[in-house]
C-alpha cells in the first residue's frame, strides 16, 4: 500500500514530516541540552509552594481595658474588612492596651493584588477608630520569607566569652549573610544585647516614698545626648566642650539623684542595685542540647534564621552561606566560638531531588530491559531514547510556568512515567507488526513507520487526552491540599502531551534509522 493512498491524521503528519528531515537528530540533542539546563537553573526545593495572603492590624491603645477595645476597635474594624474581596476569616483579639485583628484570604489568590487591597481598606477605614490610639501597625503574611531556609546556631567553647560578647560577634555575621545574593530576611533568636540592669528594691522606695516613674525619668536624663556647644571669647578664640557618654560603668548610674528626702539626696544605689549584664528583661534565651557520656547538657546558643526571596534556589542560598560560614571558621575558631548548621533546607532539596532524578532513571532502565525481551534491543533502544526527550520539554515548560523542581513535581514524573514511555511503545510496537504484514515486503521501512504511526494516532490521541482529563481534575482540590499536590495537575497533563508529540516524531525517524527489513 502506498503511503499516498490514506488520509493522514497528526501523528501521520508530523511522522511524515520529520522521517528524513535533515534537522531532527539536532531537534533531538537540543531538547536534551535544554532539559539538562533546565535542570540546572530551576529553582529546588524540599517542598511546592504555597500561596498564602493574609495580614494582621495591631492598634495600641494605653489605658484601655479588654471589653472597651473589643467593642470599640476590634468590632467597627471587622465590620468593614468584610469589604474585601476572597476574605475567608477574619478574626481580632482584645487584649488591655492592645487590638489585634488577623485577616486570612483564601488559598491560591494572587498575593500582591490581595495585600494591597488589605492595606488601602485599613487606611481609609481608620476613621471609624476612635481618638487616642496609637499609630495601627499594618503587616502583611508573606509564607517566602517568613519560614526559615537555614538556621545557624553559635555557643560559646568555654567561659572566656559571654553571651553578650557572642552576640556582638554574630551580629556582624548576620549582616555578613544578609549581603548574600537572594538572602531575604535574616533573624537573631536567643541574642543577648548589653545593657545595665536596675534592680529596683520595692520596700526602699516605698520608704523614701518614691515611685517607679521618677527612678525611670531620672535615668531617661542621664542617657539623653548632649550636644557640642560652641561660643566666642573677647579675645575671639573659639571654645569647644561637650559631655561625655552620660553612663560609662555601674557607678555612674549609682551616682543618679532621684530625689532629696528630709534635706537629705537619694541616690539610685539607696533604693536599687545596678549591675551590667544583658537584656535579661526580653525573655529571650535558646540552648543547645547534646550528648556526652550518655548523659544529656545544656549550653547557651544564638541562632541566626535565615529566609530566601520568592522564586530563588534554595540550595544555592544554602551553599553560599556554606561557603561564607566555612570562610568565618579560622575567625570563630580563635574566637572561642563554636557553630552547627541546625537547618539545611538546600540539601534536603537537592538530596531528594537527586534521589527521585536516580529512581527516574533506574525506572527507564527497568522499561528497557522488559522492551528487549517483549520486541527487541532496537526497539527497547528507540523507546528509551524518547524518555529524556519527554521529560526535558516537561521540566522546561514547567520552569516557564514559574514551577520549581520539588518532590512533588519530579514524583509527579516518576508516577506517570509508565504513561509518558506508553505512547513510544504504541508507535514502536505497531511498527514492529507492520514489519510482518504479508505485504512489508514491497514496502520500504520509512513507509512502514508512517503508516504504522498514523494508524493508532486517532485512538492513541483519545486515550492520552482522557488521561490527561484525570490529572487535570486536582485543580478542583481546594485548600492546604490542593495547592501541595498542583504540581502533579500540572507536570503529569504537560508529561503526556508532549510524550504524544515525541512519540509521533522521533519514534518513526530512530525506527527509520535502526530497523532494517532483515529485522
């Protein structure tokens, strides 16, 4: 039968078109390349992303019980967020002194659109707060910087360091950090700033009928910055003076007159003990637990917690604080400060990603080895050759929709990978029929792979469809859920269509050049 003979259809078409084309085998090894970069410039990470809108108001209000807030405040604000558009809840907290209202949207909704919409609605519904309050502090959720990629934790080696000197030295790395490329947020947990601590004895103050306030303005005075004065003499000579830093060591605050009692000074080491220590008023403290002798210790840490911006690769982030922190460690080392990398979001990305990418390819070899012995080492050859095709234009279309290389989008490869190989081994297989039809012999090979292409092309195409139909259905999944699995909804449809478009072409023109009639 003469290839001229019946009506082709696509996969006819573009077998006939690309058989001998003379820039098919470069289409082949361009796609590969473009896959293998692909692979290497998209983003990774451990998990999808999930997109998340929402923010919170906090409005002080000094001096104002918790019922008078929720009735005044916290009730007028909700009643008129309702105003925004994909508002799933909203929710305030009273609290004396203090209003908080939180405002969720829903899962998926574009972020920037829904953060301004959240802002410019505050503003101009500030109006209805009452007289009083202070400035409302308007903060915006943003899931890219607000989960830590990396966190660094530094301890003291021994005793010739406090926790006050460790901070000074981590903070300077901190800024170091945050100077890395696509670095967004970092944040200190457990730092321990210095500052002089006045332990106030609460029976002498009574005693010298003293409050607290006049303890506070007489120190809110003395570190109050005084300014250079300059003036003129008669003989023209300019004089310059100043005050030294107020507070220079604990005896300079001891030495604060607060009041005078019976003609008498009191001074802030009557009523008080002053000591120089750190902020031990923030409450802030973390340690680091190990091991030794079976036994389990404690010692104080610092950590740095570091965030990346939005659509940037994690594992390189993390290499590059790596390669910073490794740069630090003579400096720490002579320091007597110690430091473990306690969080490394980048290598349990790349780790899984390279993982899955293994299991890919054990996957291919294993389809191969069952083709040789159902059709034939050619076949099996052909058939194993379009897989890094189908999964190379798979990964670069992803990455077009700003899709990042996950465990779940890979594992949405690996599942479908029996789907992605079933077109191949459809246009190899009726191939491989044809070749012993009573009438192969008055045909040649290239003939033999269109017709045989365009023969299942109508059903192959509506079988792939209806599969495709399927994955497509988990954009109906709503919430948490839905948005972790969307890389399957994505990455398995885009898998199977261009398995289609590989299969019709490259299948026929690696069949036309490997199969020969004696086969």
């Amino acid at each position: 039968m003469n290839t001229k003979q019946y009506k082709k259809n696509v996969a006819g078409k573009l077998a006939a078109i690309f058989i001998e084309h003379p820039l098919t085998l470069m289409l082949s090894l361009f796609i590969i390349f473009m896959g293998y970069i692909t692979l290497q410039i998209s983003p990774r990470e451990a998990n999808p992303q999930i997109a998340v809108a929402g923010g919170v108001i906090i409005v002080p209000y000094p001096g104002v019980k918790a019922a008078a807030i929720q009735k005044i405040i916290v009730e007028p604000l909700e009643r008129r967020l309702r105003e925004i558009e994909d508002v799933e809840d909203i929710y305030g907290i009273a609290q004396d002194n203090l209003a908080i209202i939180n405002v969720k949207f829903f899962l998926g909704v574009n972020k920037e659109a829904s953060d301004f919409k959240f802002y410019t609605s505050v503003i101009r519904n500030l109006d209805v707060l009452p007289k009083g309050i202070m400035q409302p502090i308007i903060k915006t959720m943003d899931i890219d910087t607000d989960i830590a990629i990396s966190s660094i934790a530094f301890y003291p080696k021994d005793d010739s360091i406090s926790m006050t000197e460790l901070y000074k030295k981590v903070a300077k790395i901190q800024t170091k950090i945050n100077r890395i490329k696509n670095v967004a947020i970092t944040d200190l947990i457990g730092e321990r700033k210095e500052q002089y601590n006045i332990e106030v004895n609460l029976h002498k103050l009574s005693a010298y009928h003293l409050s607290l306030g006049q303890i506070a303005k007489a120190v809110k005075g003395l570190t109050s910055r005084t300014p250079d004065i300059t003036g003129r003499t008669k003989s023209n000579k300019i004089v310059v003076f100043g005050v030294d830093k107020a507070i220079q060591n604990c005896n300079d605050i001891n030495s604060l007159i607060v009041t005078t009692y019976n003609n008498s000074p009191i001074y802030i080491r009557d009523v008080a003990k002053v000591s120089k220590g750190d902020d031990i008023q923030n409450m802030k403290s973390a340690t680091l637990t190990y091991a030794q002798n079976g036994l389990g210790h404690e010692i104080p840490q610092t950590t740095i917690s570091i965030t990346k911006k939005h659509g940037s690769n994690v594992v390189d982030v993390d290499e590059a604080i790596a390669v910073l922190m490794d740069s630090l460690k003579p400096e720490l080392d002579k320091d007597k400060i110690g430091f473990i990398i306690t969080r490394d979001d980048g290598y349990t990305a790349n780790h899984s990603v390279n993982k899955l990418v293994m299991h890919i390819v054990i996957s291919v070899l294993i389809i191969g080895l069952i083709l040789i012995v159902a059709l034939g080492y050619k076949e099996a050859l052909i058939v194993s050759l379009t897989v890094p095709m189908i999964i190379s234009l798979t990964l670069f279309a992803g990455y077009m929709l700003g899709q990042s290389i996950n465990k779940v989008s890979l594992f949405a490869i690996l599942v479908s990978l029996g789907l992605l190989v079933d077109s191949a081994i459809i246009v190899i297989e009726n191939i491989h029929r044809h070749f012993h039809d009573h009438d192969a012999k008055g045909k040649t090979v290239k003939e033999i792979a269109i017709a045989a292409t365009n023969e299942i092309g109508n059903p192959t195409n509506l079988a792939t469809v209806a599969i495709i139909m399927t994955f497509l259905t988990m954009f109906l999944v709503g919430g948490t859920v839905g948005q972790y699995i969307r890389p399957i909804a994505i990455f398995a449809p885009l898998a199977m269509f261009f398995s289609l478009i590989v299969a019709y072409i490259f299948t026929p023109y690696f069949a036309n050049k490997f199969m020969k009639k004696d086969d």
